[in-house]
C-alpha cells in the first residue's frame, strides 16, 4: 500500500478512538453529576429528618403512677398539666398499671390535676421544672369520694336522731364480699354520732344476723374438732360449745358495742383512716382497742371496749365447764380477746377496707 494511504488509514482510526473517548468522557461525567445531586438531596433529606426527630436536650419530662389510698393502682385516670407556658392544658391518661408519663416540657412552673371515675380530684401543689429535669411526681393518691346523704326535714338542719339514723343505714350496707355484715366500721372521719338507740340496733342486727348464726357454727365445730374446753364430744357438747361461742360474742357486743358506749358517750365504731404513711394507719389500727373517739369527737380512752370485753370473760365463768373457770381463764379469755380485736383493727384498715362494698361507693 503506498505510504499516503497508510498515513490516510491511521489518522482515521485516531479521530475514531478521540470521539470514543470523548464520548466516554463524557457519559462519565454526566452519570457522576447525577450522583452527586442523588447524594446531595438524599444528605439534605437525612439531616433535614435528624433536625425534626433529634430530642431537644433541654427538655423536661413529668411520670409518676396514679394509686389510690390503699396503694391499688388506678388504671385509666385523666392527668392534665397546666402551665403558664403551654399554649393549652395537656392531658394524658394513665395506663393498665396506673402509670403516666409526659414528655417534651420546657423549663417553668407547672401543675398537674388527676381524676378518676369514683374517686376526688387530686391536685398537685406547684411543680419547678428545671431544663432536662425528669421529674418523678409522688403523692397522687386518689381519695375515695365522699358521698353526700341530703335529708329533707321541716327544719333548717337534721337532728341528731335523724343523723344517726342515716348513719344505722349507710353501716348496714357494708358487706364483706357481698354478704358478710361489716357495719362497725366509719369510712367517714367526721361521721354523725350514733344515738344509744343507733348503738342498740346496730349490737342487735350484728347478733341476729344469719351470716353470724353460721360463723358461730364453724367455731364451734372447729372447736369441737380440736377438744377445745372441756364438753362432751357428739351433738350435745357441739350444742353446748355453740351456745358458749354465742353467749360470749352477745355479751361482748351488747355490752361493748351498746351499753357502756350509751352509759359513757363513745362511739363503738372503727374509723378507717387510709391515708398517711403505713406506720401510721398501724398505729392507728393497734391503738383504736384502747382509744375511740367520743360521742363529742374527741379522743379518749376506749373503756367501752376495754369494760366489754372484761365483762363477757367474768360472765363466761358462770357457764364454762368447771374445769374451765376461775380468775386465770377470765383474764386469759380477756387477753384473747384483745387481741383478736387487734388483729380485727389491722384486718380493717389494710384488707378489709378492698372487699366491702360500701368502702369505695
């Protein structure tokens, strides 16, 4: 081939292999640009999401778990925070286990309102919220709601026989479980006194009752199965023990629960506290046998009790098997009795209190 066409052949190829490669060049550069610009925006987006969602370090939080005054926890309560720097009340509500929370709180004063179905309003003093404080409120317990009796009379206030009478009523409502008599307990701190009258029926409608019927029928069986005192074994020494157990709880309550009572101006009653600290309703509970509260309000020594039940363990002497009498059987009788009035007292303030009707309506 001559030399020119040789030259004429390369140089072609040459311009070839240039536009190839500037072709190249050029998708690169085109498919580089695109993918800085997909990079860039999905940059944008990613910091611009991390400035919405990033919590704010100086926010505070407010938690705390609704209870009522036995310590239960309170499910489905409504809380509303209120502050002078909130646009509008928030409001959240408690959970299965009665707990809360609230978050995303800017520094300032605050309070909080909670309320339940059957229960006072529990309103929290004010609340400081220093910038990312996580604030654990304590103290929301939910009194039970008092319910108001209103009497329609002639004159401008009740009596007080038609007050006691009221009372008689709401007591006889309380039930342990349903059917249990419990009507020698006050959920009520400033309940009406009770008139002599007032403190008769209730001594008779306790011992008349069908439900104590059968509980003296369990004791005096378990009596039996156990050869407590000294009867006879068979239907004769249950009928026996069975009219022992009764004359001794009849005499105990009329004389403790309505006669003294009557005689010395106190209340018979049993007055829940529920609230304070648990040392405290303990306390409450183990000195209630040797203080009440008088038919004036005021505290004083609990004689009626104290005189009723020394009197039901003197009568006892005059119907136990002789084996079973004497000045030692009376005063250990009156020891039991006590005690089982302690543990009567205890039982009122921290269990019973969950299974009566009337102690939460």
């Amino acid at each position: 081939m001559p030399q020119a066409d040789v030259i004429k052949t390369l140089a072609a190829k040459i311009r070839r292999i240039c536009r190839l490669t500037w072709a190249a060049i050029g998708i690169a550069v085109l498919v580089g640009a695109r993918l800085l610009i997909f990079t860039s925006i999905v940059t944008a987006m990613r910091l611009a999401a991390q400035e919405i969602t990033a919590p704010n370090p100086d926010a505070g939080h407010i938690t705390g778990t609704v209870t009522d005054v036995n310590g239960d926890t309170v499910p489905s309560a409504t809380i509303v925070l209120e502050g002078t720097i909130l646009s509008g009340p928030r409001t959240v509500v408690s959970n299965d286990n009665g707990f809360f929370e609230i978050n995303q709180l800017a520094s300032g004063t605050y309070r909080v309102t909670i309320s339940a179905p059957g229960f006072a309003n529990w309103t929290s003093p004010e609340i400081f919220l220093d910038p990312g404080q996580y604030l654990i409120l304590k103290g929301a317990k939910l009194n039970i709601a008092e319910a108001l009796t209103t009497i329609t009379v002639a004159s401008s206030a009740a009596s007080r026989e038609e007050l006691s009478n009221e009372q008689v009523k709401i007591l006889e409502q309380q039930h342990v479980l349903g059917f249990i008599p419990n009507f020698y307990v006050s959920y009520d701190q400033n309940a009406a006194p009770l008139t002599s009258k007032s403190k008769f029926q209730l001594a008779a409608k306790v011992m008349y009752n069908p439900v104590t019927f059968i509980g003296v029928g369990i004791d005096a069986a378990a009596q039996q199965a156990g050869d407590h005192m000294d009867y006879p074994q068979g239907w004769k020494g249950f009928g026996q023990r069975y009219g022992a157990i009764y004359a001794n709880d009849l005499t105990d309550i009329m004389i403790g629960g309505a006669i003294l009572p009557s005689l010395l101006h106190q209340d018979p009653r049993y007055f829940y506290q529920g609230t304070g600290t648990t040392k405290s309703r303990i306390l409450h509970a183990l000195s209630s046998p040797f203080v009440c509260k008088g038919d004036n309000g005021r505290s004083q020594p609990n004689y009626s009790t104290i005189g009723g039940d020394l009197a039901s363990a003197a009568i006892s002497n005059t119907y136990y098997p002789e084996s079973n009498r004497g000045v030692g059987f009376v005063f250990g009788n009156f020891l039991l009795g006590t005690g089982e009035r302690v543990a009567a007292d205890l039982a009122q303030e921290f269990i019973l209190s969950r299974l009566t009707h009337k102690a939460r309506n």
